[in-house]
C-alpha cells in the first residue's frame, strides 16, 4: 500500500501538464479510428442483443449454461449475439450462438492482464479496443436489446450505462433483462427502497428493466417487445 502511495504521489509530480494537453489533441484520432472500425463493422452485423456478465464465471457453472442456453434461443429467434468477446459468461453467449449458426460478435478490450478473445469469435468479427469509452458506445448503438447476467463493476457499468441512456431519451427504449433473481433482487430492493424513496427516480423508471430466472422468460420478454411494435428481427 505505501509502495502504491509513493508511485502515486511521484506521478503527480512528475506530471507535465503541457505534454498531456499535447498528447490528448493526439490521442483523439486514436479515438476516432476505434470508432470508425466500430462502426464499419458493426452496422453489417444485423439486428443484436448484447449480454453483459462476468468474465469469471466458470465453465460448469450454472450461469455459464444459462447463458449459452439464453444465447442460443435469442440467436434461434433471429438476433445476432454481442459480447465483451472475454471468457465467462461472455464465452458462454458467444458459444451459444455458435451452436445455433448465428452471428456472433466479440468487442474486447486491451487489458493489463490480458483479457483473451474466446474461441467461439469469428475472426473477422472480432473487435479489440483500448478505449472502454468507445467500446461501450458500441455495445448501446448497435444492440437492440441487453441481457445482464450476473456479474460485477464492469457488468453494472454496462447495465447503468443502457438504462440511463433510455431514461433520458438518448437511445430508443429497448429490452433490457436481469437474469438471476436472486442475484439481482438486493439492488433492485435498493433501487425501490432508497433511490425511489429520496425521489432520485421516478417510478416509471423501475419499468426500464425485467427481472427473468429461465432462458425461456428472457428470450420470450424480448420477442414479446418486439411483437408489439410488429417488429421482427430480419437478417
């Protein structure tokens, strides 16, 4: 802890204010190529779902089948898959998609640690970022639906992120999907209890999400959304 400290407090001072000016003019065409890869792949893909979770869940573990499972019947109902292209659940909803003959896309991101792109990524659909700002962006404009598995910082990034973007009218009201009751009914119990109870929301925002325990529930309330637009996904 106070080696941390030290690196901290020598960061700071060793800071040049005018080189970082210089360097984030710079970086800013780094941004964009990330995003204009993004976009050029991504809008050839079709109609997805995105299915968040996390990277630690392990391979027997009845999360990981859940979502190979929900992936699959979502991928059967015509959606493309889009994942965090890592292992966990996120090589789960890629694997069921693969099983199912769907499209299926992978949108890593550069890690310190190395977060490895699962096997079940076609190549040419597979997206490296280093930015997760960017990454994110891709994730909210190209799915039209979210399934969040259980999963941690990263997984409630990703799920604040949709819904807040549909709350303040940023985004078109999609499906979004809680998978894990059990999981999820602590922050949902807080959510009604506390954020709701100080007027930090509204009680129509508790609506924006849906609470599923089976794959059948989660792919069923998302072809339901659909269906009462007539919409169906057509690739």
């Amino acid at each position: 802890m106070i080696q941390e400290e030290d690196m901290i407090k020598e960061s700071f001072q060793q800071k040049n204010w005018s080189e970082t000016i210089s360097y984030d003019t710079w970086e800013i065409f780094k941004v964009m190529s990330e995003m204009v890869e993004g976009f050029q792949k991504l809008t050839r893909i079709g109609p997805c779902v995105s299915i968040f979770g996390s990277a630690r869940t392990n391979e027997d573990h009845k999360y990981y089948k859940l979502t190979e499972e929900i992936a699959y019947l979502l991928t059967k109902s015509g959606f493309g898959i889009i994942t965090g292209g890592g292992k966990g659940i996120m090589e789960a909803a890629n694997k069921g998609a693969h099983f199912a003959g769907g499209k299926s896309v992978g949108l890593n991101i550069a890690l310190p640690f190395e977060q490895k792109p699962n096997p079940f990524i076609d190549s040419n659909r597979l997206l490296t970022f280093d930015y997760f700002f960017v990454r994110k962006t891709m994730f909210m404009k190209y799915s039209m639906g979210f399934v969040a598995m259980p999963g941690g910082y990263g997984t409630l990034d990703e799920l604040t992120e949709a819904i807040t973007l549909i709350q303040t009218h940023k985004q078109a009201r999609f499906p979004i999907v809680l998978v894990g009751k059990k999981y999820w009914e602590g922050l949902v119990n807080w959510i009604k209890s506390v954020v709701l109870d100080e007027k930090n929301i509204s009680a129509d925002d508790l609506d924006l999400f849906f609470l599923a325990d089976t794959a059948e529930e989660t792919v069923n309330f998302i072809n339901a959304f659909y269906r009462q637009y007539a919409l169906k996904p057509n690739f």
